[in-house]
C-alpha cells in the first residue's frame, strides 16, 4: 500500500489499544517491518502512540490555540517588527532523507515528547531543547520543520533581524520577551543560524561587551526553559558557539553530507513523479556526487526535471541529467 495513505489512515483510526482496529494496525507496521520499511514502521507507531496517550494527531489542539489569538508574536519595543515568523502547517517541508543514525534521534524527540506525560510520572523530561549542527544545506532547518510536522505542532521561525538591535541592552530584551511569550504555548521555535546570537565571548570585536550580554542572557534563558514546546537551535558554525552553551541542550545532533546510498535514495524520490530514461545510471550519479549537500542533489534532480518538462519530453533522459549535474554539481566541486 502506498506510504501516504498508510499514514493518512493510520492517523483516522480511533479508539483504544485494545480495539480490533488497533491489533490491526499494530499487525500491519510488523509486516512493514519485516519489509525491511524501518522508518515508516517507525512513522505509524508513533502516530498511534500519540492516539493512546490521549493525542490526535488530526486535531493538532496547538493549532486551535494561535487560531483563537491566544497567542500573540511578541514585537521589539522600538520599531513593534515580530520577533518571530510562523510558517504555516502545510507549508512545512517534511518529507526527507536522513542518515539512520540521524533518523533514529529526531525519532527519539518526537516520541519523548508524545509520551512526556508518561515520562513525567516517573520524574523524567523529554528532550526540549535541541541544537543541529553541520554543513549547510544537509537538512537541519528541514529536520525542525519536520518534527512540528509529524507532531502536528505550530512552527516559528526566529527573526534575528527584529531581535538584534543596535540599542544597549534591547538585543538582550527582545530575547526575554520571546522566551517568555512561549513558556506556556506548545510548538516548535527554531533559531537558525544559532551562532548569530550565540557566539564565544572571548571575541575580540568592538560589540564584547554586549556580545557577553546577550550570550549571558541566552545562557539563563536555556537552562532555565521548561516550556511546553520544543526548541531547535541550528548552526554551520559550532566552533564558533560559546562553549557553556552547549551542555544547556537536551540533544546535540550532527548533520553530515549523504553517502552514495542515500544520495540514490535521495534521486530516486526526486524523480519518483517522472519517467527516467533506461539509459539513466543512479547508482553513477550518486558516487559523483558524494560530497555534496542536500540541498545541491534535490537542485540538480528539480533543474533536470524541469528541463525535461519545459523540452516537453515524456521522460527525462539522460541528457537532462548530465547537464544538470554538470551545472549543479561539478561545477560546486
């Protein structure tokens, strides 16, 4: 059965572990796993695990709390510009390729979080503030959206352009007023580019003193979270962070380039909408390309694809690719 509508369904069953529709359901991720279709066995047991700890998944409860404005994007004091973006559900991008090792911790997050109750009886916390680091374009900021998405949770998106502030003591401010504002609201804060705010303070720049300040303040405001949703703080410069911030993270997960075998996941995802060329080697394309991101693999795969579109061919050929990848990925090297 196709992945998609196994997870649509999955998310319309009701009722309870003992139901026949949960037995079910539980038969059918066994058979999943026995496939050898790890992940999405994974996917379908949370989503019930969700069911049976009180969760919809469909209703997504957050959600209906912004629609009824309780809550409110605080603004800077000076210019009143939101210190944060939402970005709305059906625009998180969630479907993607992560090495296991990878896929198994954002796993664990999302699964500590559904059961927090459960963990809370015993004395315990989930993992609540988080901290992606590695190469640009290897999916850190994708991964975020995918954890509010697959936890049906609102996202926001830091602005760093409206937190930093030229003004003593307002960068410091902001950053309090936000964390502040989300201590009793369920959802995902991202921070990208975490170093913009977080960095070393033996800096030798002009900005120290309020550098130390605002590094200050982030360290109290880390430590001293507690809040109902999840933080996600990314960087492609962790050597750049202050070193006391990093033991203030629940999770410090690395996200490295993909091998040639989820480079060739990765193509064949891209592709799945259209009709590949026989002449099509991906197991080829995938070892020249090992080095390289994410982020340039999708671009190369969707610049062929639509070449093959705008040439209207019914199948994208060899050709397509070649020069794709030659634009894309050789040229990068």
């Amino acid at each position: 059965m196709n992945q998609q509508l196994l997870i649509r369904l999955f998310k319309a069953i009701e009722g309870d572990r003992s139901s026949p529709l949960f037995k079910v359901a539980y038969s059918i991720i066994e058979e999943e796993r026995k496939k050898g279709h790890g992940k999405l066995a994974d996917r379908l047991n949370l989503i019930l695990g969700a069911k049976e700890s009180g969760g919809n998944v469909n209703e997504r409860p957050a959600l209906k709390v912004l629609r009824d404005g309780d809550y409110k994007v605080p603004v800077d004091r000076r210019y009143k510009l939101p210190l944060a973006k939402h970005i709305d559900h059906d625009f998180l991008r969630h479907e993607m390729v992560l090495s296991d090792n990878v896929e198994k911790k954002i796993v664990r997050i999302e699964k500590e979080y559904l059961g927090r109750e459960r963990l809370a009886h015993h004395g315990l916390k989930p993992r609540k503030k988080i901290l992606f680091y590695g190469s640009s374009g290897c999916g850190k900021t994708m991964a975020a959206e995918r954890i509010a998405w697959d936890l049906g949770l609102p996202f926001y998106k830091v602005r760093f352009d409206s937190i930093i502030s030229s003004y003593l003591g307002e960068s410091a401010s902001n950053l309090q007023s936000l964390f502040e504002s989300i201590k009793d609201f369920p959802c995902v804060l991202l921070l990208d580019e975490f170093d913009i705010i977080g960095k070393q303070r033996n800096s030798s720049s002009n900005e120290v003193g309020e550098i130390h300040r605002i590094v200050n303040v982030l360290l109290g405001l880390l430590e001293e979270y507690d809040g109902e949703g999840i933080l996600v703080a990314t960087t492609n410069l962790e050597d750049s962070l202050d070193k006391a911030l990093f033991r203030r993270f629940d999770d410090i997960i690395e996200f490295q380039k993909p091998t040639q075998s989820e480079i060739e996941r990765l193509l064949m995802i891209s592709f799945s909408a259209l009709k590949l060329s026989k002449e099509v080697n991906l197991k080829k394309y995938s070892k020249d390309a090992v080095g390289h991101s994410y982020a340039i693999i999708v671009k190369m795969a969707n610049d062929a694809a639509k070449k093959s579109i705008i040439g209207l061919r019914d199948e994208i050929s060899k050709e397509d690719i070649d020069t794709a990848f030659f634009e894309n990925v050789n040229l990068t090297k």
